[in-house]
C-alpha cells in the first residue's frame, strides 16, 4: 500500500491488527449511521481494494465516492467498473440526484475514472487536503441523474 501514500493519509497509520479492526468498527458505524458505506473489492481472490459513499446527504439526494485499488490492480478496469456500478445504485436504485468523486488534481489514474464514466468536471479546490507535510488541490467531479439516464456507459474501458 506504499503506493497510496502518495495520495492518501491513512495508509502510514494503518499498521497494526488492531488498526484495520479500528478502521472496520468505523466503517460499520458509518454504515449503521446511514451515512455512508465501505465494501472491499476482491479480484481473482485477493483483497484488490475498497470502494465506498462518503457521506450520504440526504436532504440533497446527493453522496460522493471515495476508492482506492493496489497497484497490482491498477489498470485493469476494475475501479471503473465498481464506481459504474454505485453510481447505478445511487441514481437509479437509491434514487439520488447527484454523485460526486473528489481526487487530487496530480492523481491522474484516479481522475480517469471520474472521466471514463463521463462525470462533469466541475472544478478545482484549492489546498483543500492536508496530505503529510504539504497541502494539495482536489479536482471535483459529479454526475447527475438525468445525465447518468442519457450517457450511461454499457463498456467502460
């Protein structure tokens, strides 16, 4: 997972037994919550990576995702094809009206996705995410559902 602390915080605190057993109480509380769920993601046996909503607006009818897949993984379409299907599950099964994916504006392989499934990119927030020593700038991507019902990809590849 050294790969992912490029972009994420967390992998540097996720080191112990009894950190990945923390990790899953919150997961499992986010979801009792209503706010939001985690599911891992298994390619050909292995844990490959995780998928998720981060936090569930309710009031909006809007959630967003948030992934992460081991370099193993990486470029084999398996992230396009997971948030594909919660997007699917948030616009046409939850009945949301918009999802949004939020990626470091450096992090190319992750803003592909957001792109491949041709989200709107909406713009740039600055400095928003403390990663390590440094600041860095999200990109912010969203789909609605009315545009999800005309574009909606049948391949993504």
């Amino acid at each position: 997972m050294s790969n992912l602390l490029v972009w994420m915080p967390w992998p540097d605190a996720d080191k112990t037994l009894g950190d990945r057993r923390e990790f899953i109480r919150g997961c499992i509380q986010h979801e009792a919550d209503g706010d939001g769920f985690q599911t891992a993601i298994f390619h050909r046996g292995e844990l490959a990576g995780s998928v998720g909503f981060h936090g569930i607006d309710r009031g909006n009818l809007s959630t967003s995702i948030g992934y992460w897949l081991a370099a193993g993984h990486q470029g084999k379409g398996i992230m396009t094809r997971a948030c594909e299907a919660l997007v699917d599950h948030a616009l046409l099964d939850l009945k949301f009206n918009r999802v949004e994916i939020r990626c470091a504006t450096e992090n190319t392989r992750s803003s592909a996705i957001p792109e491949r499934l041709r989200f709107t990119r909406e713009g740039v927030l600055r400095q928003v995410q403390l990663l390590h020593d440094r600041y860095v700038d999200h990109v912010v991507y969203s789909i609605l559902v009315e545009q999800w019902r005309e574009i909606r990809p049948t391949e993504c590849t």
